[in-house]
C-alpha cells in the first residue's frame, strides 16, 4: 500500500482527479480525499488530493494526477519510506 498525496491548482482539478481516481481504480470514497492547501493572500482554490493505493495502481494513479495538472509531493509506502 502506498500513500501519494499532490498539490492542484484549484479545487475543481483536484476534486475531478478524485473522481476519476475512484471511478477508473475502483477505490472506496474513504480511500481518498481533497482538502485546501494553506495558502497566501495572492493565491486561489489551491488544493490537495491525497490517498491510499495498492501497489498495482500506482502507477495509474500517478498517471491520473499528471493529466489533471497535479503535482506529487509525496509518495511514500505505509511504512514511511520514501519512493
């Protein structure tokens, strides 16, 4: 299993890449989620998506991230090593 969590631009990319994610991975709701990302004054609706993934996934997972603008900024195993 494995933890990967990126950053978006705005709220809409990241809660479309969740979509997709469950719908194309078969994932449980629960299994991921989207929050805000603090931010500064001068920045808008930036986001973060994170969730937990079977290791046959990832890589379509991280496929989904890229093709929604997202940035990975974590991607480690459940055991706290990183990738």
């Amino acid at each position: 299993m494995r933890i990967l969590a990126a950053s978006f631009r705005d709220d809409d990319s990241a809660r479309a890449a969740r979509t997709t994610l469950i719908e194309a991975l078969g994932l449980d709701a629960i299994q991921i989620g989207v929050e805000a990302l603090a931010h500064e004054r001068s920045v808008d609706d930036e986001a973060v998506l994170a969730g937990r993934f079977q290791e046959d996934v990832v890589d379509a997972a991280r496929g989904v991230v890229a093709r929604f603008g997202g940035t990975l900024v974590v991607d480690i195993d459940d055991g706290g090593r990183n990738a």
